[in-house]
C-alpha cells in the first residue's frame, strides 16, 4: 500500500481543548481512520513548529488517503495540512531510470 506524509498544524482553539483535556491524538485518530477505510498511522509524532505533527499513513490509495485528509480538515480542528505521496525504493530507483527518457524530450524555457 501506499505511503503519505501527513503534516497538520491545529486551530488555537483545538490546542487550547487539548490542554484542557490532554489525549495522545495520533493513538485517538489512527484508530478511527484504519475502523473507517482502513488506514494506518505507522509512524510519527508531535512537534512544535510550522506544523504540530507529522505522520507516515498506510493508505490504500490516493483516494483513500484524500477522504481521510478531507474529513480531518472538515473537523475544523486543523489550521492547515499537507499531504505528500511517498515513493518506495523501487519506485524511486524506477523513476530515476525514467528521468533521463524526459531529459531528452523536455526544453526549459530561456
């Protein structure tokens, strides 16, 4: 399956719940994504920065990984999120090989 980096930062308003009531969010909605379409959070945490966390998410597809993405912005807990689509290995050596094919094709403009 697909990996995705998924980066959130939260609202004031969801911090300021979440100091009220202090809850490990990644445990919280790695569970409810993979019950709903069956999603995994492999790996990640919680930072402080431009973003509050950064995940590695185990996702059938894009499209899978768009209604999840969708549904957490719709919440109205997170400020802004950034999905990005990892390669594998074998993927990225495959587009490598793939690269110099374009190479002789594309032109930039000058």
């Amino acid at each position: 399956m697909p990996h995705y980096l998924y980066q959130v930062a939260y609202t004031p308003e969801s911090l300021a719940a979440q100091i009220k009531n202090p809850q490990d969010r990644l445990q919280l909605v790695g569970k409810q994504i993979t019950d709903a379409v069956g999603a995994k959070i492999l790996g990640g945490g919680y930072s402080f920065g431009e973003y509050d966390i950064s995940v590695i998410v185990d996702a059938a597809d894009d499209v899978t990984m768009a209604a999840v993405a969708l549904a957490i912005a719709a919440g109205g807990a997170v400020r802004t999120a950034k999905t990005t689509k990892l390669l594998s290995g074998s993927e990225w050596v495959e587009a490598l090989k793939k690269a110099p094919t374009v190479s002789s094709h594309y032109r930039p403009a000058r």
